[in-house]
C-alpha cells in the first residue's frame, strides 16, 4: 500500500518537478532526455558540445549502467570524462530519473549491445513462434506459418 501511494505523488506532482527539472537544466547549460524511440533503454545527456547516450533498464525502479557513462560520444567518440564530469553527469542523470522512478539502482557491468540485444530477442521470439526479419534495414518479427511452426 505504501509503494502505491509513492506511486500515486509521484504521478501527481510529475508535471511540476518536469518543469523544475527542465528549468535547472537550462539554467545549468545542460540536457537529459529519453527520446522516444530508445523506448525507456538509452537516454541523452548532453553538456555544450558534448554527450553520450547512458543504457537503462526498468523493472522494479530503474537500473543504470554505469559504464555507459565512462566516454563522450561527441564531439571524440571514446574521450573519456574525468572523474569530476563523470560525477556530475551521474548526479544529474540520477536526478533527471528520479522525476521518473523512487528507485534507481547503479550497475557497474556492462550492458547489453545493440548486437547482444537482437539475439536476445531472437532466442526468445524464435521460442514462441516469431520469425526475425530484416525489412529495408528495419528489423521486425512476423509470425511464422503453422506450416513453418511445425518445424522448429
């Protein structure tokens, strides 16, 4: 009953703490955001001309891999941040997810790749009648054919 009440403030005072937090950021010359299509996975930080993408995943609260947030993306791919940058960006990305989650749990192991990712989610598709297809540099799952099904 607890949790559910958390849940319930947070649900209902989330506009206003969006707006603070999107006003701090602008104001401290930095942004985070979770783009659409990284459907909850990845988000963006970004500081002037730098930024990386930090992997996420969500289950009870949130997990962050931490070692996502080890080198910029831009303006050098694979520069790395200092330990006072890597502390700031840890610090504002745990405060941009906290508008999201009470829970936010850091993790040292290294994500999944997009690569790990898509076999991943062949194995499991593939277990339950789902064909992986590449539609135009798309990838999609399809339902295999009863026919099809038959033999796997």
């Amino acid at each position: 009953m607890l949790q559910f009440l958390k849940n319930i403030r947070l649900l209902t005072s989330f506009p206003k703490r969006k707006r603070l937090e999107l006003e701090k950021q602008k104001r401290e010359g930095y942004s985070v955001e979770m783009p659409s299509e990284s459907r909850g996975e990845w988000l963006i930080y970004r500081e002037g001309e730098k930024s990386l993408e930090a992997q996420l995943t969500w289950g009870d609260g949130c997990r962050l891999y931490t070692a996502s947030l080890e080198t910029w993306n831009a303006p050098v791919k694979g520069e790395r941040l200092t330990p006072e940058e890597y502390d700031l960006v840890l610090r504002r990305i745990r405060e941009y997810l906290s508008l999201h989650t009470s829970e936010v749990s850091l993790d040292d192991s290294r994500g999944m790749t997009y690569e790990e990712g898509l076999a991943r989610m062949k194995e499991m598709g593939e277990g339950e009648g789902w064909e992986m297809v590449d539609d135009g540099g798309q990838v999609k799952f399809v339902r295999k054919s009863s026919k099809d099904a038959g033999k796997a």
